[in-house]
C-alpha cells in the first residue's frame, strides 16, 4: 500500500487551488448581489475582508495582493484579468 502522494505540489500550487475555490464562491457573490460587485471592483481588498451574507471569503497574502492590484469597472473585465494573472500565475508553479 502507497502512503505517498506520486507527486509532490508545491504549498504554492497547494494555496493557490485553495483560492481558486474561494475565488469561485467570491464571484457568485458578485453576481448575485450588484452591491457586493461595486464594493469589489472598487475595493477589492476591503470587499474580501467584509464577506458576504456572512461568508468570509480566505485568500492567501499573494492572491489578496492580486485582487487588489486589478483595476477595472466591470466584473467581466475583473474576471478576465484575474483568469489571466491566476493562468499565468499557475503556469509558474506547475510541478514539471
């Protein structure tokens, strides 16, 4: 019996999975309530921090960092920034 994962993640692959999930439920956020989404886009960081209907939304320091360096007006082009940062960002920590 194998007690050891066949491949070794990084604890940034690892963190950064962790976000993606967060990062998922944070979107629907902004989808579903037009406040939520003007806070984000237009504070990002203080958005995070506050939460949603009493979710609290844990990112990692270099995703938070991230977040709150995208400046945009609409969630689409919040979203396609991100998705481009996060791929690029993934790209660089893939085990190889």
């Amino acid at each position: 019996m194998f007690t050891k994962p066949l491949t070794h993640h990084s604890i940034a692959t690892t963190d950064l999975t962790e976000d993606i999930s967060t990062i998922r439920r944070l979107l629907v956020a902004a989808a579903i309530s037009p406040r939520f989404c003007a806070n984000l886009l237009n504070e990002p960081g203080i958005a995070v921090r506050k939460g949603f209907g009493g979710e609290q939304f844990q990112l990692s320091e270099s995703t938070m960092h991230l977040m709150t360096s995208i400046k945009v007006s609409t969630l689409p082009e919040f979203i396609h920034r991100l998705d481009e940062t996060l791929s690029n960002r993934l790209s660089t920590t893939s085990c190889v």
